[in-house]
C-alpha cells in the first residue's frame, strides 16, 4: 500500500496515524480530511477525497510502541507493552474512478509479561512466532468467539499475593537477577514458557479466520560483564525479519503491476552492541552467521544483499548469507557435480566503513540507505556511566529528556548504494592481487561476488530490470572465475571446480584454453582440473574437442593420472584423437600398468589406423571371456552416446563381423553389470545390424537367447522369453530364414539354459510326420518347442503370441497341444490328436497322464478310442492298437469291478477278456 503510519505523541498522548493519498501535498494540495480507521465513506465525497490527503487515526487501548509493515500485502503490525495488534490493509472501491486505502482490526495477540519490539523482544531476549492459519470448523469458530472473554479472567491472586509481591519486590531492588542464556531452535523453542494468546476483534462468521502460534526461535542472553559490575548499556536491538520469495507470474491489481511471489525463505536479524546474528527461520530454524562488530553498535539494517550498521561514529557495510541460504532451499541441485553455490558458512567480510558524526538511525529502501545524524556533542562519560538498575526496566518508562525540536545539528542523509555490477567488477579486480599466490583469500572474495549477483538474480523483480542480461553475464562469469580458482589452486574443495564450469556454460575447449599455456611440456595441473576433465570427458557430451586440443588433454593425463588414459580414449570428445600418438602414450603406460582395458584400447587405435595385424595381435592377448570383462569396465569402447541415441562404435561394427560370440557375450555381461538397459541393447543391435525399427536382426535374438542363460530377474525373464517367442512364430508363419546363422543351435540353449526344455517325444513323433518345407525353419521351431516344453514361461501371457500359429500344419498342432496341456486341457488335447494325429495319442498319455490327471486315461481316452474303433472297424487298426495300449494301462490301474464299469456293454468278450484276466490275476498277486 502507498501510505506512512507514524507514531506520534502530542499533550502526553500517543496517537497511531496512517497517512493516506500523501502525494497530492508534494502535488501543491493543501487540503487534509481526518477519519477514523473503518469510518464509512460517502460517494459524494470522491471528487474530495481524490484531491486530499486523509489521516487515518487507529485508536488503541495501550499506547503504541512500534510498528512494522508487512512488504508482502501492505499489512500493519503495531507492538504495545503486552500485545501485538494487526492490521489488514483493506481497498475500498468508492467507485469506478476511485479507490481509497483502509485498515481493518483483524487480531490482537497477547503476550504475557513480554515487551515487543520490531519482533517481539525484550532487552535480552527474542521470540520468533509462526501465526498458522488453521483449518475451519463451527467447533473452532466458537473457540475464536469465546477467546476474548477468557481474557477478563483474572491471573493473579487476591490483595495479600499483591502485598506480598510488593515486599519481594523491595528485596529484589538491591540484587542484579541474570537469567542463563539460552537457544532454543525449532519445536524446542517452546520450552521458553512465554505464554501466548490470541485476541479475535472480528465478529465470527464462516470466513472469519482462525490462527495457531507456532514457536520458531527462542533466545536469551546476559549481559556483558566487566570488572566493574554489568554493563547496563547490554541489550537487544535491530530485530527483523527478512523475506526471499521465488518469482512466480506477473499479475495486475490495483492499476499496478505486481509480482507474484511465493515466500522460498525467512531469515531473522538482532543484534546486541557488540555482536548481531543471522538466523534461518524458514524451512529450518539454524544460525547462519555472526557480525562481531569493532565497536558498540547503535542501530542496523538487513537487506538480501548486505547488513548497514550504525556506530557512534561510522557507517559499515558486512556480507550476508541470505542468497547462499536460500539458493538450497530453491534448487535440490545444489551441492551436487550439477551446481554449485558458496557455503552459507563463509566467512562474512566487511565491504566498507563510511565515517559520519553522530549516526542516530538508519533506514533501507531499493538502493538508497536513509540515515539520521546528529551532529551536537554529549557527555560520553555520563551517558556510559554504569548504574545499579533493574535490566528488565519498561519500555513505556524511557523518555526524551529535551525538546528535539529545539537542537540543533540534525541532518538526513540519503545514499545510494553501489550498484551490482560496479561493486562486483571492484571485487573481482582485488580478487587478482591473491591470483597468483593461489590463497583461499581469492576463493573467498570471488563467492562473496557470486553471492552478491545471485542475490540479485532472487530478486522478484529482476526479470523486468534493464540490468538483466548484464547480471546474468556476471552470473556466468563468477561461475568460471570460480572453476579456475578450484582448477587452479590446491584447496580440499577441488571438486567445485566441475559444477562451477557448468554453470559458467563454458564449453571444454574454451575451459582447456583458459587453464594451458602454449608449449608448455612440464606444466603441473592440481585435482580440480584433472576432476573436471575427468567427469566431462567420462559423460556423454555433444562436443568434439579438435585435434589439437585432445592431443594435449593426452599428455595432462599422461603426466597426471596415466591410469585414466585408456577411459579418457574412450570418450565421444576424443573421436578427433590421432591415434598414432595416443598408441604411443598407451605403450608408455603399459609398461608400467598394463590392463585389459588398455589393451582393448590399444586394439581400438590399431583398427582405427587399419592396422588388422596389431589388432589381431593385441586381440590374441587374452582369452574372450576376459575381454568380455573388459568391455564391462569400459563399455565405451563398444557404445557411445550422440544426441541422446545410443551409438555402436566401429569396435562394436568389426566385432559384429569378426567375432559375434565375443560382442554378444559382452553385452550380456554389460546387462548384467547395469551398464545397459534391455532396451538400449536393442537400439544398439538394431543400430549396428543397420535394421528398421519394426525388424529384429538374429544378433539381437542371439543375445536374448544369451541373457536368458544368466538373466536372474524375474520380470525381465518373462519379458525376454515372451519377445524369443513372438519372434520364433513371425518366422515360422512367414517362412523367414534368418539374415546370420545363430550362434546356438536349439541342443546348445538345452544344453545351457535351464528355460529350454526337452522336447517331449509325443511332439517328435508328430513332426516326424510333418511336411518337408518344415524342415527349413526346424531351428526356430524346436526352439519355440523347447521353450514350451520348459516351465518358465507364463503360458497365459504367450497364448496371444502363439493363437496365429495353432493353424499350421503339424507345428500348428503340437504348439497346441502344449498349451492345452500347460492349462490343464488334457480332455481338449485328447480329442485334437485322435482327430489329427491318432497314432500319438497314447504316447501322449503316457508322458503327460500322471498322477492328479491320471484319470484321464479311463474316464475320457478309454471311451473315445472304443467309439472311435467301432466306428472305424478294420479299417483303421491305429485304434484298435491304441485301444489295446491303453487297456493295458487301465487293468494295471483300477479294481476289477471298476475296470467291468468302464468297459462297453456290447464289446466282443474275446477283445477285453486278456485284460479282464490281466486285471484279476493282479489282485490275486496282490
């Protein structure tokens, strides 16, 4: 809101007033209304009320002491001796031309024995409070109706505890009582047994809000003591809170346009003569810095960017912590190899000390410090002069002992402050003079430059400010000044030195460029830089370094960390690499650490040179499960990233054509070590075999089939055994022929894998019987047999696979077999062969009717093959050889009554009469 509250006093009366439509007085208007707060306004007085100001008079029941405004919503809070009062900034539309500022009373808290001050303080002791909204409900509306009477209770005791209290009193006057100190953070701070009480001035209706107090921070402190007793000067002051918001969305009120911000942090500010503190007191209640200050302090002021103190002679300057604070609190991102911002445990510095006579009060606005001073002399000696009084003395009690209207040498100074960018570039120019003895001197002012512009990147406004593409350059540019300090010196914090680049956007090249000097074959590089290459080079990055500056990242690892050589070869950045010479660097790190992975890499080189000998050579030097190893602690050699697609290298493209077993068997071990996911493998073969997306080259089968053997995972094993089988059936039905031979045949993965079954002997017979043209694709279908005839794969899953091949022919016949039988469909399987294959029928029942399907055989393969024989006669004796098998089985199964049931009424007693006498003899034996 655009108005002045000022606390005046007149006749020995203390008057709260709010200052409205002030401008029009500087305009030339000399007209002023007086209302009081909440007084209703006719329309008729709006042509007035444009042209005047208005003094708003806000009576209250105890003086006012002090009075703060909220910078979010134009809200007043006003202290008095026991309470706090709140006001709610109103706008009253009079009309469509006119709309006028108003407050309204909306709560008093009270606080028990408690002198308030710009926070609620006494001359010793803080209280942060949270004031929570809370949720509404009729039981907590009438809590908030009867909270006022409760306050009529009286607290204390009768005339006698009076009296007694009096004469305690009289005692106390000749001790000084000093409590201990005290901090209490977080929920603790209740334990400070300061009661609170809350006030409700509204008549309660739905909307009416209701608050909860929640206890923040609690502090207490003592005096300072010197030899001649208690400083009486030992008190609190400068309290304040300090927002940081997180810019939202610009929106329009009140014919102005605001930001839309949203409260990220809270920091708290006091200060006693000789030493203030910062506190957090948003997501986490924490100290965040102390101010020691070089002499007794007056007054101070918090801004996101620095801290204004007043002494009795200077005005100074010190470095906050804020921006830091509420930079983690904003990014989870910090503190990670992303990004970077200095600790909130820095050092604070003081920038500058300005001197003043008289400093007396001092104020923050934009970029302007306000500041009072007074420039007539007094009697330090009797202003210090220490007396024997009570500490918890009453504010309301201190008064002006002359008239100040009367003295002379008041003055009102009004200075800007330096802006960002002039005060950044100062720093950073006196950062140079620590450059080249590579101290933490130049680390520290450099994060006090980064602080200092990063504050101003959180202001809410400074997305509209004309400065913004020149702060933002400055943000870019601290981030690198920073990552050559952490490349550059020996400090423990090395590893800032990645971060900070990346923020800087610098690319590799320009980071080599600034941190290599030309022709220098014995530079020393410290951790930071060899990190830094170290990280960027082992990521998958867009940018290609020339040849030139990939030669000269060799020779610093080579003088570095020769053990990174064959890693950092490896890398996308490094595709530019001549790689005679860094054949050359890596025999001179075999001799002293010879490795796999180095030999791998050496192989690379020479089959990028066309040199197939010494690829030969090199490749000859370990057996292919070693270099299948290999690959796993360097999976680069096989696969990059470009623009986020995974890419087969020409290692991988000569593998493919020379050694597919070795570059299947490592990237089944790449899997298996989480080095490649499922469906990036299958991207990489498609991408070496140059196939479309839609098509499935036998590589990518052949490592399915590979994984399948070592693959432990339940849920990729389903996945895989379902993606061998839709690709087994779109072969069969299309009769395709696989581009490569595959590496197993199908008694290789029986052999090997525990998920290929034996192919059961009923399916043997039925091919054996099938049409010759099956014989060309027998491969995948014994292996789509094999997998069927195993019990790992989730039949209910495959069936939509495998429904287009139930169809065709004798393949078709045994895949539907085998998934009746999986289902337990044995009746359904029983009647598909006697219709289609009846000479496999009692085979079938042999290996598959056991135990809980048993049964089977009398109650459903004995019945149909007697109909069928009947039927049939002579004329198909594979019944009637079948019927006799399976009466074999039935007389050596039931009892003779039961066997009698199940035979036909009208049979030929000669047919079943052996088995008849087979079935008693038993039981005789028996």
């Amino acid at each position: 809101g655009d108005y002045l509250v000022t606390i005046e006093e007149k006749s020995k009366a203390t008057f709260l007033r709010a200052y409205v439509n002030w401008r029009c007085m500087s305009a030339g208007s000399s007209r002023v209304c007086v209302r009081m707060v909440g007084h209703k306004m006719e329309e008729s007085y709006s042509e007035t009320l444009k042209e005047q100001m208005s003094i708003v008079e806000m009576p209250l029941s105890d003086p006012p002491l002090c009075i703060s405004c909220c910078p979010v919503n134009g809200d007043l809070l006003v202290g008095c001796k026991n309470k706090l009062v709140m006001f709610c900034l109103k706008y009253l539309v009079i009309n469509q031309n006119l709309t006028v500022l108003d407050f309204e009373r909306s709560l008093i808290l009270h606080i028990d024995n408690f002198i308030p001050h710009i926070a609620i303080t006494t001359e010793l002791d803080v209280l942060i409070l949270k004031l929570e909204l809370v949720q509404q409900s009729p039981d907590r509306r009438e809590q908030c109706a009867r909270s006022v009477s409760t306050l009529e209770k009286p607290v204390d005791g009768g005339k006698d505890e009076g009296h007694s209290t009096h004469t305690l009193q009289l005692e106390l006057d000749e001790f000084i009582i000093c409590q201990k100190p005290v901090e209490l953070l977080g929920e603790e701070s209740k334990l400070c047994e300061i009661p609170i009480t809350l006030e409700y001035t509204e008549l309660p209706t739905e909307d009416t809000k209701c608050f909860q107090i929640r206890y923040l921070l609690f502090r207490r402190f003592t005096p300072d003591q010197s030899p001649f007793g208690f400083c009486e000067e030992t008190k609190l002051h400068s309290v304040q809170l300090l927002p940081v918001y997180q810019t939202g969305s610009s929106v329009t009120t009140h014919e102005e346009t605001d930001i839309k911000t949203e409260l990220l942090s809270l920091f708290c500010f006091f200060s006693l003569p000789h030493v203030g503190y910062l506190y957090s007191v948003g997501k986490l209640v924490e100290l965040i810095s102390t101010y020691q200050y070089s002499e007794k302090s007056e007054q101070a002021v918090l801004t996101p960017q620095f801290l204004h103190v007043i002494t009795s002679e200077n005005l100074q300057c010190f470095t906050v912590r804020c921006s830091a604070a509420a930079a983690r609190d904003e990014d989870p991102y910090i503190d990670t190899t992303v990004k970077a911002c200095p600790p909130v445990t820095l050092d604070v510095c003081t920038l500058r000390m300005q001197l003043f006579i008289g400093p007396r009060a001092i104020c923050h606005f934009k970029n302007h410090i306000i500041l009072l001073t007074k420039a007539n002399t007094e009697d330090i000696t009797e202003r210090r002069k220490p007396t024997r009084k009570m500490l918890s003395r009453k504010a309301d009690s201190i008064k002006s002992q002359t008239n100040s209207e009367s003295e002379p040498g008041w003055n009102l100074y009004i200075i800007n402050t330096v802006s960002t960018i002039q005060l950044y570039r100062e720093m950073v120019d006196y950062s140079r003079t620590y450059e080249n003895v590579k101290t933490e001197s130049c680390i520290h002012l450099l994060s006090e430059a980064h602080l200092l512009v990063r504050a101003t990147i959180m202001d809410p406004h400074f997305f509209k400010s004309d400065e913004k593409e020149e702060i933002l350059r400055a943000f870019r540019e601290s981030c690198a000044f920073l990552g050559d300090c952490y490349s550059r010196f020996d400090t423990k914090d090395y590893h800032l030195a990645l971060p900070y680049y990346r923020m800087s956007g610098l690319s590799m090249t320009e980071v080599l460029e600034r941190l290599v000097s030309e022709g220098d074959e014995i530079q020393t590089y410290e951790r930071g830089f060899i990190f830094y290459l170290t990280h960027s080079l082992n990521e998958d990055l867009n940018e290609e370094l020339s040849k030139e500056s990939a030669n000269k990242v060799l020779q610093i690892f080579c003088l570095a960390d020769p053990v990174q050589l064959p890693h950092i070869l490896c890398s996308p950045c490094m595709r530019n690499i001549c790689p005679v010479t860094a054949v050359k660097y890596l025999q001179k790190v075999e001799k002293i650490m010879p490795s796999v992975v180095l030999t791998l890499t050496k192989a690379f080189m020479a089959l990028k040179m066309g040199d197939l000998t010494t690829y030969e050579h090199e490749m000859d030097s370990y057996k292919e499960t070693v270099l299948a190893c290999g690959f796993i602690w360097q999976p680069k050699l096989l696969r990059q990233w470009k623009e986020g697609i995974v890419m087969p290298t020409e290692f991988a493209v000569h593998l493919k054509e020379t050694q597919p077993g070795l570059l299947v068997a490592a990237t089944v071990a790449l899997h298996e070590n989480s080095k490649i996911e499922l469906e990036e493998a299958d991207t990489f073969f498609k991408m070496l075999c140059g196939n479309r997306e839609s098509t499935i080259p036998q590589l990518l089968v052949d490592f399915w089939e590979a994984l399948l053997v070592v693959c432990s995972q339940e849920e990729i094993l389903q996945e895989l055994l379902l993606r061998l089988t839709s690709q087994y059936v779109s072969r069969i039905l299309k009769k395709q022929l696989p581009e490569t031979k595959p590496l197993k045949t199908t008694e290789d993965l029986i052999n090997s894998c525990n998920h290929f079954g034996l192919i059961f002997p009923w399916v043997t017979s039925i091919m054996s019987v099938g049409s010759p043209s099956d014989k060309n694709y027998g491969d995948d279908i014994s292996k789509l047999q094999s997998l069927l005839c195993s019990q790992s794969i989730n039949i209910a899953s495959a069936l939509p696979v495998l429904e287009p091949l139930t169809e065709a022919g004798n393949v078709g016949l045994t895949i539907h077999i085998l998934c009746n039988t999986r289902v337990g469909k044995y009746e359904e399987a029983i009647d598909e062969l006697l219709k289609r294959c009846p000479d496999v029928a009692v085979l079938y029942a042999q290996h598959e009717l056991k135990d809980e399907s048993r049964a089977v055989w009398w109650n459903k393969l004995l019945p149909e093959l007697c109909k069928r024989a009947r039927l049939a006669g002579n004329d198909c004796p594979v019944f009637i050889s079948s019927l006799k098998e399976t009466l074999s089985v039935v007389a050596m199964e039931l009892e003779l009554r039961d066997f009698l049931s199940f035979l036909p009424e009208d049979g030929t007693a000669a047919f079943f009469l052996p088995h008849l006498l087979h079935c008693s003899q038993r039981k005789v034996l028996t």
